[in-house]
C-alpha cells in the first residue's frame, strides 16, 4: 500500500469537498484504497508527503489529440471551410506513424496539464493507442467511421467490431485504453451507417462518440428531414446505449430533454465552439434538466491546445455571460465537469474521482505561484477560486495513472518531450506542403 498525503485533498465528491490534511492510500493494483482524513487513515503504508493539493486526474471528454500535427493551420476560418479546405487534404496526407507521434505528444502535453484521460476520435487507433501505452496516459478510441471520398464507413464499421471484440473493451495495465465507435456526424454519414453503428455499439456495451449540431448550418438537412440530429439519433436507437454526443452548441429545449431522458453524455467544448464562431452551448440549460456534461479541448488544431483548465474556466466564463447570471456556474461546479463529471458523460465510474475502487489517477498541485500567495488556510470557496480560476495548470508538477507516477517534477517520467517534439515538427512539415 503507497500513500499519498497533502494539506489538502479534493476528492471530486458531489459536493466537491475540501480536506485538510488528507491521504491517498494506492492499492497493488492501482486503485484508490482510501481517500479521506490522515488521521482516520487505516494501517501502516509507505508515505509520500507532497506540498500542495491533490485531486483527480482531468477528464478530456472531446480530443483529436494527433492533431498536434495540424496545429495553426487555417486558424482563421470557419468550421466547415476549416475542414474541407485545410484539415481534410492535409490528413489525406497522414500516415500510420503520423498519428502515432502526434498523440504521443498530445498525450504528454495533456498530462503535464494534469489531464490523465482523453476520449479520441481519430485515424490509425492502433498507432494512437501505443502512443498513450507508451506515456502511461488513459484513452477512450472512438474507432472512425465515415462516408467520404476514398473512405469505406462499412470496412471501417467491420474493422472497429473486430478488434472490438478481439481484444474487448478495456486493455492494458490499468485498463488504460478503452475501445469505442467513432461516427463522426450525422451530415457525413447515411441514416443506414448510423443505425448498424447503433446496433453494434450496443450488442457489445460500446460507447458511441459522435459530433453533434456543432454549427449552425451543418445539420440543416438532418433537421429539415427529421426535427433534429438528437431526433435522427434516437430514432435510428444511438441514444439507447452509452453515447456521448460532442460540442452540441444548437440544441432545442426538446433536445435537451431527449438527452436529459436517455442519459446522453454531452462533450462541452467552449474554447474550440469560440473560436471557430460555432456559438456558445446552452450549459446552464442542460445542467438544469440533468444531463450528464463533461468538458472537451476538441482537438489541438482548433482549440488550439490541450489544456483542460482553459476549458474550466471557459465554461463558467460563458455560461454566466449567455445568462448574464455571475453565479450560473461557480468554479467548483466547472471543475467537478473536469473530473467526476466527464467521466459521468462517458459512462465511466471508475476514473474520475478519489473515491475507494477508482483508478488512482491522481495530480498534484504545488503552491509556488502567486496564484497562492494567500496560502492554504483560507475558507474553502476562497482556495477552489485560486485554483481554478488563477492557478489552472501551471502548477501542476506530478500526475500518476493507475497508482504510477507518468509525470514527475512537471515531465513525463517516461518519454524525452523533446524528441517527441522535434519528431512532430518534422512531419509537419511535409503534411503542410
């Protein structure tokens, strides 16, 4: 048993608690044995002390993490035209090594930033899913399924169930990569791909990861022919499994509360939905009807960084802005959808907070930052507002995954960033030309 012990500890419970003087206890197979007051801490264990705060690792609820390759490019564009004239012909140019070392970096950007899971959906999952393998990070592979030119969505759909169910759902050391289905949209898919994605997601309990009225005008004809996406979803039976729907910043009061009834998980992804002018997703609104709502980057060429923090606060920065209400989300609220909250949305209970059973996917905070020049005995609400809103990732120094520590004084303890970014930069330089 290896214990973890700090002045504070933000286990991610409901109430987003506040402990003082708490520990970690990691059990032999990387679980959370026991999160709660030092004192009240059973039997002996080998003791780490660490300065500072200890919480859940982020949950990245919406990525295209090997876009670290793309980063900047057409920045300045709208969605659509962003992708059909900028990301679609330059990732008509990658190759299976490509993706490999773009999530190898993302991944190690993401855990620097304390984010230990990120749900993918992206190109050559077996390349992507090394990668994390190798950085010790957590993934969720939405396997890709698309109906574009050069690409077969009923071979993609047959490729996805058979490695499904050659190697199930979760593998390797502390279930680090689940397996998924990844249909990117409804405007790029045929109601027929849809339904027998639906069909083969829920014969095998798989979570469906798909983008959802990300704009305005992508889904005008889904809307003319069936009410709305979240309409055509449900009737095609994508809404009765695990299904996390991305970004959905045009969503109706009825939409809402189809997802709200069926227990759809949303991907809110604030900074990337801005950026691209997308708009900004009703998340007061579907907070109030109790849809489960954990945040997303989307990927790194659109965002135009991993870090989950800036989402944080994003979430709250807009959400009280579109309501013009200064307490429509509070800091706590907005970290809760980092951590308990996109697991919630992922269907996942076993990640996302320190509770007993969890995987030990743990981030320390240290205090060396004006953002805690105030220092740790202050009231509650006061040091969540430091945390969130001034500090965000900059102080994160150690992150484990699975009870092993994968960051170590602020870099992987497992993988030379530096090469992993020169090896990037290379291949960018061929996908631009």
């Amino acid at each position: 048993m290896r214990r973890l012990r700090a002045p504070v500890v933000i286990p991610a419970d409901p109430a987003c608690s506040v402990l003082r003087d708490a520990v970690v206890d990691i059990d032999a197979d990387g679980r959370i044995a026991y999160c709660g007051p030092a004192t009240e801490a059973p039997g002996d264990a080998m003791v780490t002390d660490l300065p500072g705060i200890l919480l859940p690792g982020l949950v990245n609820t919406h990525a295209h993490t090997p876009m670290v390759l793309l980063r900047g490019m057409g920045g300045d564009l709208p969605l659509l035209r962003w992708l059909r004239e900028v990301i679609w012909p330059a990732e008509s140019k990658l190759r299976p090594d490509d993706v490999r070392a773009g999530m190898l970096l993302g991944s190690l950007e993401m855990l620097r930033r304390g984010v230990t899971t990120s749900a993918e959906m992206y190109f050559y999952n077996e390349q992507a899913a090394d990668a994390v393998l190798t950085t010790g990070g957590r993934a969720v592979l939405g396997l890709p399924i698309l109906d574009l030119p050069g690409l077969d969505w009923r071979a993609m759909l047959d490729d996805a169930d058979r490695w499904i169910d050659a190697d199930g759902l979760r593998f390797g050391p502390g279930e680090r990569i689940e397996l998924g289905y990844g249909p990117h949209s409804a405007y790029t898919l045929p109601v027929e791909a849809l339904t027998l994605t639906a069909k083969a997601a829920a014969a095998r309990g798989a979570l469906v990861q798909i983008h959802v009225a990300e704009s305005a005008e992508e889904d005008a004809r889904q809307r003319a022919e069936h009410g709305s996406v979240p309409r055509l979803l449900d009737e095609v039976g994508m809404l009765a499994g695990r299904t996390l729907a991305a970004h959905c910043v045009h969503l109706s009061d009825e939409d809402i509360a189809l997802f709200a009834a069926r227990g759809t998980g949303v991907a809110h992804c604030p900074g990337s939905n801005a950026k691209l002018a997308s708009g900004i997703a009703r998340l007061a609104r579907m907070r109030e009807a109790a849809v489960r709502v954990g945040l997303g980057t989307d990927g790194p060429a659109s965002n135009d960084d991993l870090d989950l923090w800036e989402e944080i606060q994003l979430a709250a920065m807009f959400s009280r802005v579109s309501t013009m209400d200064s307490a429509a989300l509070t800091g706590a609220q907005a970290l809760l959808m980092a951590t308990r909250g996109g697991a919630e949305a992922l269907g996942r209970d076993d990640i996302g907070a320190l509770e007993p059973g969890r995987w030990a996917d743990v981030v320390h905070v240290d205090l060396d930052d004006p953002a805690f020049a105030t220092g740790l005995d202050v009231p509650d609400d006061q040091l969540l507002a430091n945390l969130v809103w001034a500090a965000g990732s900059r102080r994160v120094r150690d992150v484990w995954v699975a009870g092993e520590q994968v960051v170590g004084d602020g870099e992987s303890t497992r993988v030379d960033r530096a090469a992993a970014q020169a090896d990037v930069a290379a291949r960018a330089v061929r996908l631009r030309g």
